[in-house]
C-alpha cells in the first residue's frame, strides 16, 4: 500500500474552515488501556486520525532473551493479559517447534480446554466492554458489561482452582502443561459452559432486538476483504470481512484437528459483522470445550519433568515461527535458539498490533461516537500493542 | 405582607422538599439499576444504604473547587447556578393535591414547558464556559438536541392540554375524573409514549444522553466541573427529571386522583406514586439501551417525532371537535 494512503484524510465540503484537533486519550474512559488517538473534527464528523501507541511498552522481547524457556511463559502471559491462556500458549508452541519436543495428548487436550475457556472469556470482556464503550458506564453498556463480567469470573473460578491464579497463569510449560485438573473440575466446567450458552441467547436477545444497538453498529466501520489483507488483521476482524481463515483449522495445532467446529465468516465488515463472528465463536469454544472434556486422554501431562531450576530447558541451536488463533487473531512467536537456556532472540507478532493498524483507514469520515464503536470492535489489548 | 411571607415559607419549604426528593431518588435509581444489573447497590452508609445520598452530598461539599485556568471565570461560575434556576422553577406551578400547590397558574402547562427548555442556557453557559473541547462539543450537543426535542415534547403535552381543554394543571386532572388521559383508545397510550420519549431526550437521559456521552466526551459539558458546583448540576438535572415525571404523572396518570383521593393526604401519596412509577420507567429504559448518536438522535426527532406527535395532536383536535367540545 502506497505511504499517501496510509494515514487517510477525507475532506468535506464544510462551510468554514476551522477544523477542532481533539485527544482522545491516553487518559480517556474508552481508551480501553492507554491509546491515544489525535481526532481532527469538523463538527462531529472525524476528518483524521493519528494513533500514537507505546505507553504500554515493557520490553518484553528483551525479556525473554533475558530469562530462560522456564521463566518466560509466565512473563508471555502479560502480553496479552485478558487472555494469558494464549499468549503463554503461543511462545511455549514455538519452543517445542524449534526444540522438536513431544507433548502427550493430554497435555494437548487441556491446552485446549483452557485455550477455548479463555477465548469465552475473553469475548465475555470485549462484548462487556464494546457495550460499556457505546452505551456510557452510566446507562445500559453498564449493564451489559456487568453481565459479562458475572460470567467472566465464573471462567477465571475454573482457572483459579486449576491454577491459583485468576489472571496471568503460567499454566503451559514447555512439553506440556505444568497442572492437571483436579478431580471434579471436569463436571464444573461442564455446568458453567452450559449456564454461559443459555447466558448467550440473553444477551442476544437484548442487544439484537434493541434497534438502539443495531443502528449504532451496522454498517459502522466497514472493512473490505482487500483493506483487511493489506492492512494484515486477524482473527474476528478478518473474519468479519469475509475471510475464511482460522489458523485453528488451517494450520491445527495442539490436536485442533480431531475436534469438531465451525468457523464464522461474516460477509459485511462493519461492526456488527464482527459482533456476530464472536458470538458464534462463544458458541464454537463451548462445544470445543465439551468434545475436549469428553475424549481426554489418560496419560502424562508434560513429555519434560517438572520444574525444579530455571535452566533445565536447553533448546538445540535452531529457529523457527509458531502462531495460535488467540481470541484477537493471530499471535506469533519466533525463537532463534542458540542452544542455551534462553532463547537468543524472540519476537513477538501482536494479534492487537495489527489489527490496531486499520483504524486510521477506517475511521476518517465516521462520527465521534462512532471512533469509541470502531475501537471497541477491534478489541485491542495495549499490553500486547505495546509489548 | 402576611400573604407574601406565607408564601416565602411555602416556596422555602418545597425548595427543600425538592432538594431531598432529588436526593433520594438518585438512591432509587441507584438501588434499581443495582437490581437490574444483579448487584445490590449502595449497603454501607446506614441500614439498606438509606443515609447514601447524605454521604455523597457530603463528600461533594467537602470536595475542592477547582476553576481551570484557561475558564471564563464568570461564565463559568454562574452557569451551574442558571442551570439550576429553571430545574427548580418548574416545580412552582405543579400542584401536588387540589389546592396544594405554590402557584396553579392558568397557563400552568405552558409555563412549564417554557421555564424548562431555559436550562439550554445554563448548559451552554457551561460547555463554553470552561473552555474545554470536550465541554464545548457537548454544548453543541445539547443545542441541537434540545431544540430538535422541545417541539415533540410540547406537542406531546399538548395533546392531554387539547383533550381537557385548559393549560391549567389542576384542571387538566379535573378532567381525568372520569378516565385518565392514558387509558383514552390510541390517543392517550401513542401520546403517553410520544411523551415519555420526548421526555427522555428534552432531559438527556439514555439513549439520548450524547451530551454528556462518558465514553466519547468524557463528562460533556460538565468536565471541569468539581466540588459544589457539580452537585448544583447534579441537583438541576435530577430536578428537572423529576418535574418531568411529576408532568407526566399530571398529564397522563391523572395526577392525584385514585381511591380515597378525597383525603389530601392520600392524594398526594397516590400522586408521588405515580410521579416515581414515571421515574422508574425513565431509569428502566437508561439501563438497559445502548446511546444513540447524534445524527441519529436529530433523525429521529425530525423525522418520526415530530410528525407523529404532530399528527397525534392534530387527531386528538379533530376527536375533540367532534366530541363537541373538551373537558370531562
């Protein structure tokens, strides 16, 4: 794409000429983290836009050429820290790609169990916080976001009794997983799976009904299947603009291939097409859930022995590329091992880096409210923008 | 003199008597938007969280007054205080039982309408004011927005003006004796509806509530607001929500009248009731709708609202003419 159209200016045929420069952040309530985004106005309408990212950023690929394969998991998991599962997921994949380890079936089942429990809870934050972003803390977005966040924390009491911990895990160790579930967890997760789906038809219900909701997300924030693959968005957004591509099924990892699921490509491109891709995702992640539960294997959790010292991992001089679905797109991890205990370099590929890129082209021409609608719909993360 | 000084006595005492009203509604609305969103609500301050609004009111006192530098320091400062004026004004003419009441003017309903769209004054006044982009652009806002939605309101209020035949309050619930406006076929229920929404919008409330827009603009035009003088804004806008439920409940719900209205007593508790009944659909519909934008909200006035109420109005005309004359 040429420079000219990266950062999109239209012009109106306005009467004067005075233009109102706003900012909308890095303090701003839908700033979602910290983003801040120079708005030019004409009137209500946005002319411009310049996304300025970075206050977020903590190093984190000279993080994990500093700590070993053992360390980092934990610290990739504060990428991105609404759903950790994935992040941590992603950089212990492409450990065991570059080191060639095995990873036993049902260490493989359980990645995706808790994989897809946190993609529904991701989702649960996004739909929470997208309607907080159009409908004001103080009327019904309020509302919504409170639902969400009750079955939100019903998923983070699944990964608190498997874990001990509710937001960054450190579940994933490299060769497996570092816990088992504990007894009686299976029979929970079915019960909270199950009272989340019914949950789902309540908020459809009252959100695709409301003609509120629906004029303030179709057609808002149209992104072509073109603008999408040059811009490089993944995940609900590239999916919501009619690209059928889900690394889960095109490239399974983790035993993604023995389940069962659908992938949800909506033609449209506006917001609403992408509120309806994750829907039906939540919806995907729960059968998912229920066929891992029901055909998981006996056997180890982890090919490697537990962790008894930070440098117990020696990954074999080499490099190599892993990406997951996470639930904002695509996450990547590259290693380049140098036959230490700490990778010689890593870079990380921010399924929100990415797709944060297509505001600018599609934000120009929209109203002020919708700038809040359009962010909310891109669902980005800032610890994984900024890293 | 004797008169004037009962009067100052009646004016002090509904003026406090609005000010804790506004109070414990803001607990009302507080405690039912806990419900619905399957929280509980305030629970701290005193039993069931009953002294909340007392520990706000407090805390809003107490807090400091900040004037941003770069603020027309005048306009500033006075806005909140000509925002305030009309909220409470309006409360003048609405009678709370037959006879009690501060001033039941014979052009009541119009007074109303008129003295309530003043706060557009003091909104501006505040938007401009403290010189903040934010601020400035809900100012804007709320322009546009209260004179799209002044004309629906008034046409939907004058539809139960037309039907009794007089803009005084209390005959206008004089003339519910019979039936309140609300149960009249069509007319009265589109009326009532046309109304309420209007309602929504004269008074910022979600869906229509782009002026203060938290997630876009911040706080709107009261974003540099702090201490008192936010509570003064807090205190006019929850006044004028409440006059509106207290026109509503006159307009539609036949006022006071109910079973066992003879008692003055009673009739203002039956009215009270219904006045809150009003407030809570208002607050039931804010906490459950998305905000709508501010083209769409100036479609929706020009386009659907003010034809229909319109057209209802001229309707309720044609009924009445055939009907031979207003009244009960």
């Amino acid at each position: 794409m040429a420079d000219s159209e990266s950062r999109k200016v239209i012009e109106l045929g306005y009467g004067g000429n005075e233009r109102l420069v706003m900012n909308m952040g890095p303090q701003h309530p839908s700033a979602h983290g910290v983003f801040r985004a120079i708005l030019t106005l004409e009137g209500e309408t946005v002319v411009a836009v310049d996304a300025v990212i970075g206050y977020l950023h903590r190093c984190h690929e000279k993080l994990g050429e500093m700590l070993t394969y053992v360390q980092y998991p934990t610290i990739a998991s504060k990428t991105d820290y609404v759903a950790a599962m994935t992040a941590e997921l992603a950089y212990v994949t492409a450990v065991e790609k570059v080191a060639s380890f095995e990873v036993p079936k049902r260490a493989q089942y359980l990645r995706v169990i808790v994989a897809e429990l946190q993609r529904i809870a991701s989702h649960c934050l996004w739909l929470g916080t997208w309607c907080l972003d159009m409908g004001g803390a103080l009327g019904g977005g309020a509302t919504v976001f409170l639902y969400c966040i009750r079955e939100r924390e019903l998923i983070l009491d699944l990964f608190e009794s498997l874990t001990g911990a509710r937001l960054l895990y450190g579940f994933h160790q490299v060769g497996g997983t570092r816990y088992d579930i504990p007894p009686g967890w299976a029979q929970t997760c079915r019960e909270t799976i199950a009272l989340i789906e019914q949950r789902l038809d309540e908020y459809e219900a009252m959100l695709e009904d409301n003609a509120f909701f629906l004029v303030r997300t179709q057609g808002v924030g149209v992104i072509s299947a073109t603008l999408a693959q040059e811009v490089g968005v993944s995940g609900p957004l590239a999916r919501g603009s009619g690209i059928d591509f889900d690394l889960r099924r095109a490239e399974p990892y983790s035993s993604y291939q023995d389940f069962d699921f659908k992938v949800p490509v909506e033609t449209a491109g506006d917001c609403y097409a992408r509120y309806r891709v994750r829907m039906v995702e939540f919806r995907e992640s729960i059968k998912i859930v229920r066929q891992a539960l029901d055909g998981l294997p006996e056997g180890p959790i982890s090919s490697r022995p537990g962790v008894k010292s930070v440098g117990q991992v020696r990954v074999p001089k080499g490099e190599g590329y892993a990406r997951v679905e996470g639930a904002r797109g695509e996450i990547g991890f590259y290693i380049v091992a140098d036959g230490g205990p700490k990778p010689y370099r890593m870079k990380v590929r921010g399924a929100s880096f990415s797709n944060l890129a297509i505001l600018p082209h599609i934000i120009p021409g929209c109203k002020v409210a919708d700038v809040v609608a359009i962010m909310g719909s891109v669902d980005p993360v800032f610890g994984e923008v900024d890293r | 003199m004797e008169h004037l000084a009962l009067d100052a006595l009646a004016a002090f005492i509904l003026l406090n008597a609005v000010i804790g009203m506004v109070t414990y509604v803001t607990l009302l609305e507080r405690k039912f938007a806990a419900r619905m969103q399957s929280r509980i609500g305030p629970y701290r301050v005193g039993p069931h969280g009953l002294l909340q609004p007392i520990a706000d009111a407090l805390k809003l006192m107490m807090k400091e007054d900040i004037v941003p530098r770069a603020a027309d320091r005048w306009v500033y400062n006075l806005a909140p205080i000509v925002f305030l004026i009309p909220c409470v004004l309006i409360f003048a003419t609405i009678p709370f039982a037959p006879r009690l009441g501060l001033a039941d003017l014979n052009i009541g309903v119009l007074f109303f309408l008129a003295v309530s769209s003043l706060e557009i004054v003091g909104l501006f006044m505040g938007g401009w004011g403290s010189n903040n982009k934010y601020a400035l652009l809900s100012a804007m806002r709320a322009v546009n927005q209260i004179i799209s939605y002044d004309l629906p309101f008034v046409f939907a209020a004058l539809i139960p003006v037309v039907l009794a035949g007089s803009l005084q309050m209390s005959a206008i619930v004089a003339a519910q004796q019979g039936l309140w406006f609300v149960a009249y076929p069509v007319i009265g229920q589109l009326g009532f509806v046309a109304f309420l929404v209007a309602t929504l919008a004269a008074e910022n409330r979600v869906p229509f509530d782009i002026l203060e827009a938290e997630s876009e603009l911040v706080a709107g035009f009261r974003v540099e607001y702090s201490g008192m003088k936010f509570a003064i804004i807090q205190l006019g806008e929850y006044a004028h929500m409440i006059a509106s439920s207290f026109l509503g409940a006159l307009l539609f719900l036949g006022g006071w009248l109910g079973p066992g209205s003879d008692i003055p007593a009673i009739g203002v508790l039956w009215f009270l009731l219904k006045a809150m009944l009003v407030f809570l659909v208002v607050t039931w519909v804010r906490w459950s709708f998305v905000r709508i934008r501010v083209d769409q909200i100036l479609a929706v006035s020009w386009k659907l609202l003010l034809p229909a109420t319109l057209g209802l109005l001229l309707v309720t005309a044609f009924w009445v003419a055939l009907r031979g004359g207003a009244g009960a």
